[in-house]
C-alpha cells in the first residue's frame, strides 16, 4: 500500500493535470479540423479523424500500448494520463524546452515523409497528429504571444541560434527605442517572471529565497521585449528553487492561454489560437509538398482506409449528419465468414457472405437471433449511427423525467456508391448480424462526404 502523503500527491498530481493539456481538447480538435479542411489536398474524414485522435494522444496517450508490429494502427485516445502531462515536456514546450521541442517538430516530419514512402500510411497520419498538437502548444505555453508577436515562430523547428549560455545585467535593459534586441531563449538559471525576496530565520541562520508571481513576465519577457520561455509544468525538480520561473497553470495561475479562461488566457488566447491555426496549416502544407507529383503517396497519406473486423462493432470517430451523403468505395469480390452450419458449436459448412449479404430465410440461427436489417443479407457491410448522449426526445412530462434518450440507428451500406445518413451522430460500421462473436474476417472501404447535410 503507498503511504497516505504519496497517495495524496499522486492524486493532486492527477488533479492539477487534467485542467492543463495545451489548448483544451475541443479547441485543439477545432483547430485541427480546420486546417486540414483548408489544406491543398483533400483528407477524407477518416484520415482527419485518425489525425485528431492522434493529436489527444498527445495529453491522454493511447487506450492500448501497441508493439513496433503494431504501430500501423489508429491511435485511440485516453481522457488522461499523468506520464504524458508530466514526463514529456517537449511534447508540449512545457518546461523551457524550446531546443527540445523544435527537433521534435523536426524529426516528426522526416518519420513522416519515412512512413509514407513505405506505404505504412496509418502511422504516418498518427505522427502527423503528434505534430500538431506539439505544434498548437508552442502558441498555447510559450510566452511568444505575450512577447507582442503577431505572427508565425518560422524558426521553430531550429531554434539552436537563440541559446543564451551566459547573460549579463545588460540583458535586463530593454532599448529605450528603436527595434527591439534580438530573440534569445532564457537560460537555465535566468529569472523571467517577478518575484520578491523573503528571509527564512532558523536561530541566527537567515535565508534568504525568493517568492514568484507565478503569472507576471518580467519587462524582458513581455511586450518590448527579447526572451523566450515557457511554463514549468509541475515538474519542479527541473528548475532551479533559487530562480523565478514561470508557472504552466492549471488550477494555479500561470502563463498557459489554454483557453480564454485561465489568466493570460483572457487577454491572449484569441492569438495564440489563431497562430496555432495557421501554422498547423503551413506545417501540413510541408509536408504534402514533399510528395508533390507522387500521387500514390499523396493518397495513401490522405485517404483513410476502414477495416470492417467481421467480428465487432468498429468506430470511425466520424461525426456524420442527417442528410449528408457519403460516397463508399467497397471492393465486391471481398468475403467475410458470418457463421456455421453447427451454429454456436463452429462447426460444419462455413456461411460466407460478400459487402451485399446473402440471404438466410431458411436458417434457424438467423429466426432465433435476426440481423439488425432484417430486410437485407445477412453479412452485408452495414453502418450503425450512435445517437449523441446529450439527444432526448421529450415524453408528458413527470417529476424528475428527462426525455428518453434518441435511439441509434443502422444504415445499409453494401455495395450502394452513395448512402444518406438517415440520423446525427457518431459512424460505425460493422456486418449485418445477430451474432458478431463467432465471425471471422474483414471488410476493406473508403469513404468521403459527396453531399452535405440540407440546411435546417
């Protein structure tokens, strides 16, 4: 059992970290959504989403670890995690870690361009992703923005020509005119936020240690002036005691502008966002422009591929609308194993079925447990649309009585080139049913948006 005071600090420790993640998760998403959609060549929704699931990897890190083997798989998203939060500070350019932070970026695109040359195309949208949110948090934690920068950081990749290595009390004095000195990072030891020094006596000891405005940039590291830093994220062992470092900020004050809440959110978190944006937008153009005139490369890195396990239900994180149109690219010639002659047993003929279904009428499996579309073949590639949690349909009203939930609801999907969405909310696409356990097999589709939703 861990001693009470490591419990408590482990369970602060979560606290503080899940009001701190960069730009808040929706805000991240947003931003990543719409520079994808502003990008010169077309991602399907399956690619985006693949992307922005790969970029809250970033905070949350993934449900499940995968082995080397595995890595050309989706990345699914945890709602937290304090390895992530705390342990990789240039993930985030929490922490001053500017040099760190930059060849990350750096490196990140040249796996990239790596994976796509080796058709390893799902791993190459997940680093992709990584990117971005790196990317959007330089904006969010640094004290670029406050530094009266208006526009993008071009040297963010490298930034190995700032490196202070020794300061001097000249470095304190801003110019009383004329532009401003030239960019630098804070150093190691160098105070960038105020303080105010306070004695500690023991007997005829005295100490003396400084206080922090955990929020309050020094003259040099504001408006006119010249250095670089970020926030400490709770990683306190990495900065001297002795010097004035800025606060992350979460629950306490800080610099981070996480969202228009917090408190240099309030004044400066419509630019940071709107730098994150477009530079999002240049750094996906980057890298698209490495495969110019490559047009297996560009597709496979823009065009997400669904694998339909015959055996599940399989999320595609798509948002969907009702209305909207799809069109699907299903091979016809693929075959799944939906069941046995020996039902449950798996034993005896094996029933197959292609993305259009069979028909099973005469079976009693399928009269005792029916396939969610009972009209069409068991097998079929079908969609099943979750209804959004916060959807009611409002019933006579009773005490305490909310609505009852809006059902989800199936489409058949099969071999159709278009499919209208018949409901909103999140896609999933499985084979037309009973029973999904004892199947066997995979359906490969693509899908794009061909029409969207009419206007209410």
């Amino acid at each position: 059992m861990l001693p009470h005071s490591v419990f408590l600090c482990r369970m602060l420790l979560i606290a503080l970290a899940l009001p701190a993640s960069g730009f808040k998760v929706p805000i991240h998403r947003q931003i990543t959504v719409q520079a994808l959609a502003q990008a010169s060549v077309k991602f399907n929704e399956l690619a985006t989403a693949e992307i922005i699931n790969a970029n809250e990897c970033v905070d949350g890190g993934p449900v499940e670890a995968f082995t080397p083997a595995e890595n050309n798989k989706p990345c699914i998203p945890n709602l937290i995690s304090v390895d992530q939060q705390l342990g990789a500070p240039e993930d985030h350019f929490d922490d001053e870690q500017f040099l760190t932070g930059g060849a990350r970026l750096r490196a990140l695109k040249m796996q990239i361009e790596l994976m796509v040359n080796e058709g390893k195309y799902v791993q190459a949208r997940k680093l992709l992703g990584a990117a971005t949110h790196t990317l959007q948090d330089f904006y969010s934690h640094s004290n670029w923005v406050e530094l009266g920068k208006t526009d993008i950081f071009a040297d963010i990749e490298d930034m190995r020509r700032l490196v202070t290595f020794q300061f001097t009390p000249e470095d304190e004095q801003l110019p009383a005119s004329g532009p401003p000195k030239p960019l630098r990072l804070a150093a190691e030891d160098e105070d960038v936020c105020e303080f105010s020094w306070v004695e500690d006596r023991q007997g005829t000891t005295v100490q003396q240690r400084k206080v922090v405005s955990p929020s309050k940039l020094l003259p040099k590291a504001r408006g006119y002036g010249h250095v670089l830093t970020s926030g400490m994220f709770f990683n306190v062992s990495k900065a001297n005691p002795k010097v004035a470092k800025c606060n992350h900020g979460a629950i306490f004050d800080g610099i981070q502008k996480d969202d228009s809440g917090s408190d240099h959110g309030k004044v400066y978190h419509s630019v940071a966002r709107a730098l994150a944006l477009k530079h999002t937008r240049l750094y996906i153009e980057d890298v698209l422009a490495k495969f110019r005139g490559n047009k297996k490369a560009l597709l496979g890195l823009t065009t997400g591929i669904a694998v339909v396990s015959a055996n599940t239900v399989n999320p595609t994180f798509v948002e969907v609308r009702a209305g909207e149109q799809y069109r699907f690219i299903t091979p016809a010639e693929q075959r799944i194993n939906w069941g046995y002659e020996g039902g449950l047993f798996q034993s005896g003929r094996v029933f197959t079925a292609g993305p259009e279904g069979v028909n099973a009428n005469g079976l009693a499996r399928t009269g005792l447990i029916p396939p969610p579309l009972r009209q069409h073949g068991v097998g079929a590639l079908i969609g099943l649309i979750k209804a959004p949690a916060s959807c009611f349909i409002e019933l006579p009203k009773f005490d305490g009585d909310t609505g009852k939930p809006c059902p989800d609801q199936y489409v058949y999907i099969g071999l159709k080139p278009i499919v209208e969405m018949p409901i909103s909310g999140t896609l999933f696409l499985q084979v037309n049913d009973g029973v999904l356990g004892n199947n066997a097999g995979e359906f490969i589709t693509e899908f794009t948006l061909s029409k969207a939703a009419p206007k209410p």
